[in-house]
C-alpha cells in the first residue's frame, strides 16, 4: 500500500473534488509531513532517493555479507555513484553492511541495505573501489573481497587435476 503526503489545503482544493466540498473539514487520511509541504511521490521513496543520476546495467554480481562472509548472487538491477538497487532469489535476513562485487563493472563497494523487499534491496554505498584484473590488490579492499571478486571474474580458475599414479 502507497501512502501519499499532500498538503491539506491541496486536498481540499483538488480539482477532481466536489463543488461545494472547500467548506467540508479535510480528511484525516490525508497528512503532511511538514506544514505547507506538497509531496506528489511516496514518502517512503522520497526519502531514500538517491542525488546522482542512476543507470541500468542489469549485471550479475553478489553480495558478500559482513561479519560472516556469506555470499548471495544477485542481479544488479541499476546504480549511481552512492547506491544500488539489486535483485536476490535468496534475501538474507537482517542483512547489514556488505560489500557489492560488480564484476562487469570491475568494481567492488561497500554499503549497507536502506530498504528491502521479499527479492529486491536498495544499498547506500559509503566505500566504492575500481579493481583492476591485471593489477595487485587495493590496500583498502580486504582479502576475502579481492578473492571473491577474482573468482567470480573467472581470473583464479583452478588448475585441472591430473591423474597421478604412484609406483612402490
């Protein structure tokens, strides 16, 4: 359900409303945040917006969870500089902070969850990175990170095992 935030004098003025209903006291659904403040989006939403432009790229990527290192797949579904929306199949519950492995993108950030839903979630970055395929570890981007992001680039693939007999 959408809660709208309209300004009472709006409403009672509302150009869809009856002739005659100005006199009627205004409904006591309708509420505003601020006096004198017209909000025409949910607030909920207004709130969260994000200030960059965003850009759908519809790339895969993960998440990988802070403390325990657990890892969900995801998609990421559009992202600007400060955060991200991304779709999950699996949604972690009470997800805090995170870092985003964008391996299409070649970039890892580190965020946390500013709204979820049953498979999507919004992600406030305060940390984003450029990692480069060729080049060495950031100093700032850990280990477990560095790897997961290599692995999921397809740059660390293990070597195939050979067949070893051994001879007494």
């Amino acid at each position: 359900m959408s809660v709208y935030y309209l300004n009472t004098t709006t409403a009672r003025n509302a150009p869809n409303s009856m002739p005659g209903s100005h006199d009627r006291p205004p409904l006591a659904s309708v509420t505003s945040p601020q006096a004198g403040v017209e909000v025409i989006q949910p607030f909920q939403q207004f709130q969260n917006r994000r200030a960059e432009p965003r850009f759908d790229c519809k790339a895969k990527g993960a998440l990988l969870l802070v403390p325990g290192g657990a890892e969900v797949a995801c998609e990421i579904v559009n992202q600007s500089a400060s955060g991200a929306q991304v779709l999950v199949k699996d949604m972690p519950h009470k997800a805090g902070d995170l870092w985003l492995l964008d391996v299409s993108g070649q970039m890892v950030k580190f965020g946390s969850p500013v709204w979820t839903q049953p498979h999507k979630m919004g992600l406030r970055f305060s940390f984003a990175q450029k990692v480069d395929p060729n080049g060495a570890r950031p100093p700032r981007v850990p280990e477990p990170v560095w790897k997961a992001w290599r692995r999921l680039a397809g740059l660390d693939i293990p070597p195939p095992e050979e067949d070893v007999f051994f001879l007494d």
